[in-house]
C-alpha cells in the first residue's frame, strides 16, 4: 500500500496574495496561509490487532467466561464480566456480510478519488455465541461496486494487501464467488494474487428491442453533440480532456470520442478505446441525453465501468445536457 504523506498536494495553495472585492465598496488583500496540526496517537490495547495485521493474521479477544468474540480486540478485558482477562484468538480468513453494505458515491475529503467503494459489517466469529462485526472495507474483482453484490448473507475471503503498515486498510474483502477454488483456504491471501486491474466485462444479452433502442440513443447522442458545438458551457465542460470511451450494449456497440472541446459519436465500438463501458440496454444513453444521468445509471447497475477512472469521466458527460440546454434554444 502506498504510504505517501498525511495531506496531499490538492491541499497545498501557492504562495501569493489575490484581491478581493469587500462588502463596501473597498478592495482588499488577501494572503495565502496554513494551519495544520500533526500528532501521533498509539493503538493503546488495540495495538495487538494491528500487529497481528501485519503478520497477516485476523486476531480477536474472546472471553472464557461469557465467550464472546471481539473483533477488532478493542479490549483484552472483557466488558460484560467485570473485566476479567480474555484470551487471544486466531480468527477464520472467511465470514458472512452482517447487513447489506452501503456503497459511497459521494466520499468525505479524506476519500476523494477513491469513490465509490463499499464497506460493511464483517461477521468473523460466526462459530462464537455472541461476536462483535467488523467494519471492513469491500472489494469486488468484477469492477465497481454495485448493488447485488455485497449484500447480507454473502460469503467473503478476507484479504490482506500486499505492503502492510498495520492499519484496518491493510485489509478487505471480496466476495468467496470470485477467489478461484484453489486460493479460497490460502492464510494469508494477498491482494496482488488477485485479478482487481482488468475485470471481466459483463455479457449482454442481444436482442431487436436492443438494437432498435441503440439506434434511438445514438440519434440523440448526435443530436447533444450537434448542440456541444454551439454551447460554450458544454465545451468548457469538455474543456482540454481528451477520451475514447468504448461502449458494449444489447444492440451492439459505439464509440464515444471527447477531444478539442467536442463530443463525437461513432456507430461502432473503436478498436483502441480508453475504456469500454456495458449496458445491456442502450436506452441508458437516451435517458442520459434526456438529462438523466449516466453516474446515476452506474449507480444503479445499468451501467458496467471497469475502473475508477472510468466513473471519473461520467460526471463530465452528465453536465452536458445541461449546459447545452442553458446555451442552445
Ligand atoms: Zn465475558
């Protein structure tokens, strides 16, 4: 895992000073400054679970009296018998989601560029009388996380990355389905054993409705395209971004092209893309040009990305239809 610093550079503004208009009618000078605070802070108790950790091992403390299981062990002290001490165990590198994990679109700062990602409640112990869940980050090897997949019940293989710090990143889980059978038992399974870089695209079931409905979308696409080029809003939204997004559907595929400030759109799906996107229904396309959006179709399901950076460009894409409604009567 890469370590790098606390605050990355976005956090970072130049040296200088800017004017500013005041609430009178005077102008004014302001600098630039900073005010960071840094400290250290030990794991205290849970020190041992971090440890642990980064041996590749899944520790909790259970209580000989009561047994139950806690797990990350907060505490070797067991809350409910008047603290008598508990003992260490070595937990399973397999357990069942607790509740259905929600999936974040819309991270907080420290988070931002890792959106979306899936976390939840990770029932460890399930041999254990009563076992504390633990929270856990969630990852799939079919791309983005998406509803249907990490929900309640499913069976999940704990997994450790490669370079380990002993922090409760060091570690997540996928679901069991998608390790293949001969790692499933491995203790400590590790991340680089894993195909997360080039998931599978999902097959489509082609159908006439489909090809008839792609045919729709790419009308409407051509017509949002027409319109880019007369919009200064919708350009500037393209701004100098330059992508080939490939785009599999149930009607067959297309191509679109960002680059120069305009959008373009071709009938086939191009052979050197950046990315290619699925959606078994192209109808996805017209509703996004009908100012829906295509982050919200992804959101739903009935958009397939491959990758993050990916999800990354649909925001851009969702502005258009906006911005070339505003400029274009
Ligand atoms: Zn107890």
């Amino acid at each position: 895992m890469k370590q790098g610093n606390i605050l990355g550079e976005v956090w970072n503004l130049p040296r200088g000073t800017s004017e500013i208009a005041g609430k009178d009618p005077g102008r004014y000078l302001q600098f630039n400054s900073h005010m960071v605070t840094f400290y250290q802070q030990t794991y205290g108790e849970l020190s041992r679970f971090f440890l642990a950790l980064r041996e590749g091992k899944l520790l909790g403390a259970r209580c000989r009296k009561c047994k139950q299981v806690l797990v990350p062990a907060s505490t070797w002290h067991c809350p409910t018998c008047d603290f008598v001490e508990m003992e260490e165990v070595d937990l399973p590198h397999r357990g069942v989601l607790a509740a259905t994990a929600p999936i974040t679109i819309f991270p907080s700062a420290s988070f931002i560029g890792e959106a979306p990602f899936a976390r939840g409640y990770v029932d460890v112990a399930t041999d254990a009388r009563i076992a504390s869940f633990l929270p856990s980050r969630l990852r799939t090897t079919t791309g983005l996380p998406r509803p249907g997949i990490f929900v309640k019940g499913v069976e999940l293989k704990l997994v450790f990355e490669d370079d380990r710090i002993g922090a409760i990143r060091d570690i997540f889980w996928v679901p069991m389905s998608e390790v293949p059978a001969r790692l499933r038992q491995k203790k400590p399974l590790l991340a680089s054993a894993l195909n997360f870089k080039n998931p599978p695209a999902p097959k489509v079931r082609k159908s006439r409705e489909a090809a008839a409905a792609l045919g729709e979308a790419l009308a409407a696409m051509r017509a949002l395209a027409g319109k880019v080029t007369k919009s200064p809003r919708a350009q500037k939204d393209l701004g100098g971004r330059k992508h080939v997004l490939g785009v599999t559907t149930g009607g067959g595929g297309f191509t679109l092209k960002i680059e120069k400030g305009a959008l373009r759109v071709a009938a086939d799906l191009a052979k050197k893309t950046d990315f290619v996107l699925v959606a078994e229904d192209p109808a996805v396309f017209s509703r996004w040009v009908a100012d829906g959006s295509l982050t919200d179709a992804a959101v739903e399901g009935k958009l397939w990305l491959p990758s993050r950076e990916a999800f990354g460009v649909l925001p851009i894409l969702d502005r258009l239809p906006r911005s070339v409604r505003r400029d274009v009567k």
